[in-house]
C-alpha cells in the first residue's frame, strides 16, 4: 500500500513537472523538423525558384492557348469553360512557391552579397505577377507573403503591379552589373551566362511595355526604343529564355508534362480544328512546321459516327463560310471551338502532340496509333517562354502601331525565319528527311507572307498578318497569344464557339477559390468580361 502511494506521488510531481516544461521550455513554436529561412542554403531557394518558374508557365499557358483557339477548349460556354479553381495551381505555385522562396532568399543573399541569386529570383518574380496580372487583372502584391503579420492582403491595382514589375526588373539589371561574391550553383535556363539573364530582363520589359501601349503609349514608345538602341535584349535562339526537358521518367520524373498525360496512360488531348487548319489551309501549301508541331494517327478522317459523331452533322448557321468544322482534313483531327462532346472510342484516330515543343514525335507519314511513352523524344521538350522569334513580332507590333524603331515587315521577316529555323532544328535526328521541309518550302512561305503584307490595304490588315503569324509561332504558348488576342483585336478569322451565343469572351479569368476562400478583403468577379487595366481594345472578340 506505502507503495502504491508513493508511486502515485512520484507521477504527480513528475506531470507537474512535465506541466511546468510545457508552459516554459518546450513550448516550441517553430517545428524542430523544418529548416527556418535563416537555416536554409541560398541556392536551394533559387533552385525552387527556377523549377517553379517553369511549372508556373506550364500550369498556366494552356488556358491562353485554349482561348485563342490554338488549342481545344471545351465549353459549350466560355462560363462553363472555367470555374474558380481553375487557376488555384499556378497561383498557389506563384504566392506560395515563387513569391515566398524569394522572400525567403532575398535578405540571407543580400548579406552574403550574392548579386546574381537576387537578381534571378527578381527577374522570375517579375515576370510570374505580371503574368498574374495578365490574367486576372488586380492581385495581392503590396502585402502579400507577409505572414502572420497580414493574413488577408488587400489587391493592388494592376496598374501599380506593373510599375512594381518595372522597378523589380530595373534593380535586377543592376543586381547582375554589380560585383557577386559568388554565382548560383545551378542555372537551369543560361547555364550561368548573366548577360542573357540581362538580356532576358530588357526583353520582359519590352514586353511589358508593349502590353500598355493601348493606355500609355508615350512611355511604351519610349521605353521600347532604349532597350533597343542598346541591343541588350533577346535577338537569337542561343538566349531563348527556355526549359529544357529530359526524357527520364521516374525520380523524379522530367519528362514535359503534357508528353507524360498524352502517352503514358493514352491520349487526352484534342487539338484545335481552327489552329490545324490554318496550318494545313492557310496559304497555297500547308505550313512547314506542321509535321513538327503534329503527329497524325491516320491519313483521312475517321467514318465511323460513333468514333466522329460531327461526320453526321453540317457546321453551324452562325459559322461564316468557309469556316473549318469537325476536321481540318488530310487526318488533322480534332475537336471544334468549345466542342463538349464526351470521350467516344477515337484514341487512335485523333492527332497527338507532335516533336515540338513537348518532345513527342515528327509525323513521318506512319500513322501507326502508338501512344506510349517510347515514342519520339519520350518528353524531351521544352517550355517555351520566350524566344527570340517572339521578340521580332512583337516589335513587328510596335514599329507598326507605336512607331518604334525599326521597320515593321523587317521585323516579321525576321520571326517568321526565326520560328522556322527553331522548330525545324528541333531534334533533327527524329526528323524524316524525306518529308522535311526543304529551305525553298520555308522561303515559298516566307514569300508568301511577306506579299500579303506588302499588298494589304491599310496598317490594320498589316497587323492582322502579323498577329496570325505570331500565333502560329507560338504552338506551346497561350500566355502571349491570350495578351496578343486581348491587345489587338487579332486574329479575326478565329473559329467561332459552336453555340450561337456561348456568353462574353473572358477578358480575365474568375479569382482562383484558394485567394477567395481564404482571403476576406478578396470578392469573387461578377463573371469574366472584366478587361485587365491594359486591355482597352475597342475590337469586337469572336466568341
């Protein structure tokens, strides 16, 4: 019994004084089992960063390209298109990812003088929010990743986001001019080469600049012309601002992500109808790249109804003549413009991805169904961010609409060169030789283009074959054809929805669930037709 007892008082004092531990000493705050950020390794920040980067671009470029018709869209409506959670990946990757890795890294690389690691981590902060503007109009910025401290940041307009981007870009130029005690350990994009990270920086602002022309184009004339008088900026596709894909699949797996959800488990794509067809239509012979950019399952389109139930029916009244509907011919299949048909029996018979940019395969005429993962350069691809083809249209853009320095029809001769000899360079080894292109194919088109342009009627006619061009050089980029369309009005010839009336054209997408639910100075949209600050384009948009 004396026993019993004085077991009993020991484990009293002993919880007393676990108690007492608790209240004092151990009460931890932080987890013992996660670095704090002044525990962390510089260059693991930016490594995150860079990743990041390209996740972002991927989690976010199909939207642009579905809208704007280079990919399929489904619908029937531009509201049924897309619900809030559509872009809560890319924003969580943005705020989470990109923006608070760089906060983190920032002050310990500030005091370890490491240039170059703030400037990278500035450069992909700018060109992340931006594109978060872009997209979505005004967004946290100002207060945003400041933790406990403000748990529901206020927006920032996208106006004052912008003169932010402006300013972070001008302090990332000087942090790579400046003298760095060391330089990042990893360069996924220049291999270590600051002054394409330069010259990726001035490019962005071109970007940017041209994005607000339509609201302040006295500083975009002028800004524009600066960066080109100092040539500092992206001009050939050794400083293509780029990710590069490997062909490994597993620990981890680095294939291209729409390589890894087209052939590993089959198919799930479908391209465009409208896109397909430019290439294969749009002049007297069918594009150059379009071996490149598509593989063909079959030679023709399917007979089977129940494989293409489309072959049934006759194209809309709405649809203008002369409008692609249910195939684009020669076994280019794929779906039309808000198509929401369910999923028959036709993995064999649609057009897959082709080598570029997501590294499948070349269309060598084989037509064999295989889908699965051994095909071509198995997800050895890249995500293409921005190339030095891109540039030459968008100043094409401004030598023509601003006045910028530079003749316009040089610029456009230069994109369509650059985009040509980008794709066809292109893994050259899975290229067919027998059906590639021929340099008099690439310069019968170039040609052709360039006469168009030289008898069109007006600038805005010019403009409209830009733009068409541009998009066509942009397959694997819907952030820049979704500011293009936004911005210009162009291209016009755009397939329309297959309802006569699918609802407003989004000019800016719903606020992602995971900023609304979570952030009580935030409100939903009232629906998708509000413009960004810079879309003031008086154009009508085919919907």
């Amino acid at each position: 019994m004396k026993k019993n007892i004085k077991r009993i008082l020991f484990l009293a004092v002993l919880a007393l004084g676990f108690n007492s531990c608790e209240t004092t000493e151990l009460e931890i705050l932080e987890s013992p089992n996660v670095l704090r950020p002044d525990q962390a390794d510089v260059d693991f920040f930016l490594n995150s960063m860079q990743i990041s980067a390209s996740t972002f671009f991927e989690q976010i470029t199909e939207e642009g390209m579905e809208v704007t018709r280079i990919l399929h869209q489904a619908g029937p409506t531009y509201d049924n298109g897309y619900g809030p959670a559509q872009l809560d990946a890319p924003y969580t990757t943005a705020y989470a990812g990109i923006l608070a890795d760089n906060r983190a890294m920032a002050p310990l690389a500030e005091e370890l003088g490491l240039f170059t690691h703030i400037a990278i981590g500035q450069i992909i902060e700018a060109y992340t929010i931006a594109t978060m503007v872009d997209y979505l109009g005004d967004v946290p910025y100002s207060e945003a990743i400041l933790g406990l401290e403000n748990e529901n940041p206020n927006l920032d307009s996208g106006q004052a986001v912008y003169d932010e981007m402006f300013a972070l870009l001008d302090s990332a130029i000087a942090n790579l001019n400046a003298t760095s005690t060391g330089e990042p350990a990893v360069d996924l994009y220049y291999d270590g080469d600051t002054d394409n990270w330069i010259r990726f920086a001035n490019t962005l602002k071109i970007k940017l600049f041209l994005q607000t022309r339509l609201v302040n184009a006295t500083a975009s004339t002028t800004g524009i012309n600066e960066i080109l008088a100092s040539g500092n900026y992206i001009v050939s596709a050794d400083q293509d601002f780029q990710f590069q894909y490997s062909s490994v699949d597993a620990n981890p797996d680095s294939r291209h992500p729409i390589f890894s959800r087209n052939f590993d488990n089959g198919v799930t794509d479908y391209q465009s109808n409208s896109f397909m067809d430019v290439l294969l239509n749009g002049k007297s012979a069918p594009d150059p790249r379009i071996r490149y950019y598509f593989y063909r399952n079959r030679s023709n389109a399917s007979t089977d109804p129940n494989a293409l139930p489309c072959i049934t029916e006759t194209a809309p009244a709405h649809y203008p003549a002369g409008t692609v509907f249910c195939v684009a011919g020669q076994g280019y299949n794929g779906r039309d413009h808000h198509d929401n048909d369910g999923i028959p029996p036709d993995e064999a018979d649609r057009t897959d991805w082709g080598v570029y940019p997501i590294g499948a395969r070349f269309d060598d005429n084989s037509f064999d169904g295989t889908n699965d993962r051994t095909v071509g350069a198995q997800g050895a691809g890249i995500s293409p961010i921005m190339l030095s083809s891109y540039v030459d249209f968008m100043l094409a853009e401004a030598a023509l609409e601003l006045g910028t320095t530079g003749d316009a029809r040089t610029y456009l001769e230069a994109g369509l060169t650059k985009s040509f000899a980008k794709v066809m360079n292109f893994r050259p080894d899975l290229t067919d030789a027998a059906l590639a292109p021929t340099a008099l194919d690439v310069q019968d088109y170039i040609d052709e283009v360039l006469g168009n342009y030289d008898t069109a009627a007006d600038d805005d006619e010019r403009l409209e074959i830009i733009v068409q061009e541009y998009f066509i050089a942009l397959y694997g980029n819907g952030i820049e054809a979704y500011n293009t369309y936004r911005r210009t009005g162009k291209p016009e010839n755009l397939q329309p929805s297959l309802l006569a009336n699918p609802g407003v054209y989004i000019r800016s997408f719903l606020y992602p669930s995971v900023l609304v639910d979570r952030n009580s100075n935030v409100d939903q949209k009232a629906n998708q037709a509000s413009p960004v600050f810079w879309d003031t384009n008086p154009e009508g948009f085919v919907d």
